[in-house]
C-alpha cells in the first residue's frame, strides 16, 4: 500500500527545492541578459517573494516528514521567520525596486 502522507509530506520539499532551482535560473538567465550580477536580479521583489513561497514549500516539508519534536519546532521558527519575511517584503513600499 502506498504511504500517501508520506509521498505528500515529500513533495512539499521537493516541489519547493524544484522552485528555489527554478527561480535562481530564471534570475541567472534575467542577469546574464541585463549584463548585472545575479544577486542584483535576486533583490528584487518578485523574485524574493518566489524564493520565499519555495523555502516555505521547503520547510513545510521538512516539519511533515520529521519525527523529532525539536525538529519540528526548529523548522517551524524557520518557517514563521520565512513568512514574516515575505509578508515584510510583499507590504514595504519603499525597501526592494520593482522590475
């Protein structure tokens, strides 16, 4: 029988390390074009809140396929860290340029 939580709870991480792997090459083909460095693309909000959503997707992950308490809290505060930092970004009106 397969363990359906189990290839769910895996997926969370995969999907979100797919995202971060998505995101960098995209900001690296986006730099390569615009002839700047990739972190100067990677400041940029849009590309922020998309490696937030894939680290979160991440860390979600990794609390449903761990079975340690402190584990779990760990990458919980991880993952309330993460959240607090896209919802700081998504709302700052003045902090990272738009492109």
């Amino acid at each position: 029988m397969i363990d359906v939580w189990g290839v769910m709870s895996n997926s969370l991480w995969v999907i979100g390390l797919a995202v971060l792997l998505a995101i960098w090459s995209w900001a690296r083909y986006a730099a390569y074009e615009a002839n700047v460095k990739t972190r100067v693309i990677l400041s940029q909000r849009k590309y922020v809140v998309a490696l937030d959503a894939g680290l979160l997707l991440f860390v979600a992950g990794m609390v449903a396929t761990e079975d340690r308490l402190w584990a779990q809290v760990v990458w919980g505060v991880l993952g309330l860290w993460v959240l607090g930092h896209a919802v700081v970004t998504v709302r700052s009106q003045k902090g990272l340029p738009d492109a």
